[in-house]
C-alpha cells in the first residue's frame, strides 16, 4: 500500500515537471521570438537583402541580436527604390 503511494506520487510528480518544463520552454520561445522581431534590419535604408553582403554599413552585425539599437538606421523610405515594393501604376492611370 505504502509503495503505490510512493509511485503514484512520483509519476504525478514526473508528469508535473514535465509539464513545468515544456510551459518554460514555450515562454522562453516566446521571449525571444519578441527579441528577434525587434531586429530592425528589414526596415533599414541601407539593408540588401543579399546574402553576400546584408547591410552596407554594419555587415557583421546586420541581422543579429547586435543589430537592436543600431546607430545607422535609416527608415526605408518611398523613394527608396526596391525590387520588392516597386510596382507600376494600372494602365488607366498612364498618360498615353
């Protein structure tokens, strides 16, 4: 009687942690998938979006943790041209 005691205790108790351990992983995660989104790199003027060579000012830190808080970032502006957000006028709007 006294061992099943025993063993019920500590397979609750091994079921418990183990749910204690997954709910602190998927915080931790969590944590620092908000870390990672604070990465201003995307958004930068001076960012490639090549492999090669991602940003032109701070190439060893473009895209890491070292890049929140960088001093040289400039906000992608309109005019600042790229082959992801160019798209021609309908053809409505042209002045033919």
């Amino acid at each position: 009687m006294v061992l099943q005691l025993i063993c019920f205790c500590c397979s609750w108790g091994l079921t418990l942690l183990a749910c204690w351990i997954v709910y602190r992983a998927l915080i931790d995660g969590m944590n620092h998938l908000k870390r990672l989104h604070q990465i201003p790199c995307n958004r930068c003027a001076f960012f490639t979006n090549n492999y090669v060579l991602k940003c032109t000012v701070r190439p060893e830190q473009a895209g890491t943790e070292a890049a929140i808080g960088c001093r040289d970032f400039e906000p992608e502006s309109d005019l600042t041209f790229s082959a992801n957000n160019y798209s021609s006028p309908p053809l409505d709007q042209l002045n033919l």
